[in-house]
C-alpha cells in the first residue's frame, strides 16, 4: 500500500468527523498517540509496538488531512533528488 492510498482510506472513514474536531484538538490526539509510543518503546516495544506506529501513522494522516497536506507528495523530501535547503546527515 502508498502512503496516498493509506492516507485515502483515513479520510473516507474519518475526514467528516476529523474536521468537525478540528486541528488543535485532533493535534492533542495525535501527541497522545505518540506519548503511547514512546512509553511502548521505552519498555522495550511490548506486544502492542506494532498498534503503537500504526495510530501515530493513522493520527498523522488525519491532520494532513484536514490541513490539505498529501503526505506522499510531501515525502518526496526524502526520496526525489536532493532539495535546496534539505541536509542529510
């Protein structure tokens, strides 16, 4: 699956509702998700790592969503020829 396809699937089941929320509070959402990241990774991943990356991915899909951001276009970043002002390690 592309990052445009998953994103695609996050809007049709949750972009109505996503922008009712709001960024701010979908914002707060997604900190949340990655704040149960953090605790999973920091306990050496745990059973539920895998769930972990997924929600942080599904609540970043969101906010791009409602921001009007295509994640796969932005990530041409990393993976079109170098940008101005881009440096890699």
């Amino acid at each position: 699956m592309h990052i445009s396809e998953f994103q695609q699937l996050i809007s049709r089941k949750y972009e109505k509702r996503d922008r009712e929320r709001g960024t701010p509070a979908t914002f707060m959402w997604f900190i949340e998700e990655v704040g149960e990241l953090a605790t999973t990774l920091a306990s050496n991943g745990g059973k539920n790592k895998e769930e972990e990356f997924a929600d942080v991915l599904a609540w970043l899909c969101t906010l791009a969503n409602i921001s009007n951001v295509d994640l796969e276009k932005a990530c041409e970043k990393y993976t079109g020829e170098m940008k101005e002002g881009f440096k890699p390690k």
